[in-house]
C-alpha cells in the first residue's frame, strides 16, 4: 500500500514537473516571437512614412506636371490610402504579434501598398525627366531607394520573426504539449505574409506608360 502511493506521488510529481516545463516553454517560444516581431513592426513603420511622403511629394504643386495627369492622380490617391490602412492594421497589430488575425490582416494591407507602390515607381521613372525643380526628382529618388532598402530590411526581419512562429506553433502542436496549450490558452500565431515584387511585367507597364508620356 506504501508503495503504490509512492508510486501514484511519483508519477504526480513527474506529471507536475513536466506540465510547468512545457509551459515555461510555450511562454518562452511566445516571448521570442514578441521580440522578433519588434524589428519587422519598426521597418513595416518607416516604409508606411517613406511611401506617404513620396505621395504628398508628388501630389505637390511643384510636381504637376509630372504627376498631375488622371493616371498620377489616382496613383497617388491609391498609394495614400493603401498607406493609411496599412498604418492602421500596423496599430492593431501592434502588441499582439501572437493573433494569427491581426498579423493576417496586417499582411494583407502590405500586400495592397506593395500593389499600390508598384506601378507608381515604374510610372515615376518612366517621368523621371519631367520634374521641375530638378531637386524635387532627386528627392523622389532617394525616397524610391530608401524603399528598396526597407524592403530588404522588412524581408530580413520577417524572416526571423516567420522562424519564431514556427517554433511557437510547432510546440502547440505537438502531442503532449498541445494538452498545455490548450489548457492555457495558447493559440497557433502566423507569420507576415507580404507581397514580393514581381519584377517581370515592370518593364512592359514602363513602357506603356513612356508612350503615354
């Protein structure tokens, strides 16, 4: 009778030691996903103020004549609203890196700015030569390479933060961890997906859009 009590306290303790380490591991993998995703929140953040400062550039009186045409026009209204809705799925998102919803939605209003962003900068090289004061183009320039470095950055940084879901869900997944998991809350996260430009027809719309120029 000793024994088998002893045995029933064992296997309790061991139950025990085992539920609090497998929670103190799903904290930890979901912690690492909070850090990573403190980068990719930072660089989604300056892409959202370089692409809403080149549209109010461009929509400026000095640029008319490069930009003032109905094709700019909604260009630019297009990219300033994709702008706005990616702030603002950046704001929900923000301190909630683990809602499969939030960073969901997130991805999907950078993949309408990347939709948005597209087309413009082929529009503006194919314009380059038509802005006046010539400052103005070099200013819409290193705002265009200040963007490609973002992405590279975004790239890198969401890559990380894709790894640290990985691991996260991995875990949640997992028999028996899953028994923890779903005893505590823990929910599957999802990683950022965003759009990756395609670089292909690029060259097929700047030239449609210098026949039109």
């Amino acid at each position: 009778m000793i024994t088998t009590r002893a045995v029933l306290i064992a296997l309790a303790a061991l139950l025990l030691f085992w539920g609090l380490g497998a929670y103190n591991r799903l904290v930890r993998l979901r912690s690492a996903i909070g850090a990573s995703w403190v980068p990719v929140d930072a660089q989604l953040r300056r892409r959202h103020a370089l692409a809403f400062e080149l549209s109010a550039l461009l929509a400026g009186a000095e640029v008319r004549l490069a930009m003032g045409d109905a094709v700019g026009s909604a260009m630019l209204q297009t990219t300033m609203a994709a702008t706005r809705q990616a702030r603002a799925a950046a704001d929900h998102a923000q301190g909630r890196p683990t809602s499969a919803g939030a960073i969901q939605s997130l991805g999907l209003a950078e993949q309408v700015l990347e939709g948005a962003l597209r087309p413009l900068r082929v529009l503006i090289e194919a314009r380059a030569d038509r802005f006046d004061p010539p400052a103005i183009g070099e200013r819409v320039q290193a705002l265009l390479r200040n963007l490609q470095e973002t992405d590279a950055q975004i790239a890198f940084t969401r890559r990380v933060f894709k790894e640290a879901v990985s691991g996260f869900n991995e875990a949640v997944h997992e028999l028996p961890t899953r028994l923890i998991a779903s005893l505590f809350g823990f929910r599957p996260a999802a990683a950022l997906q965003t759009a990756s430009p395609d670089r292909g027809p690029d060259s097929q719309i700047a030239s449609s859009f210098g026949d039109r120029a």
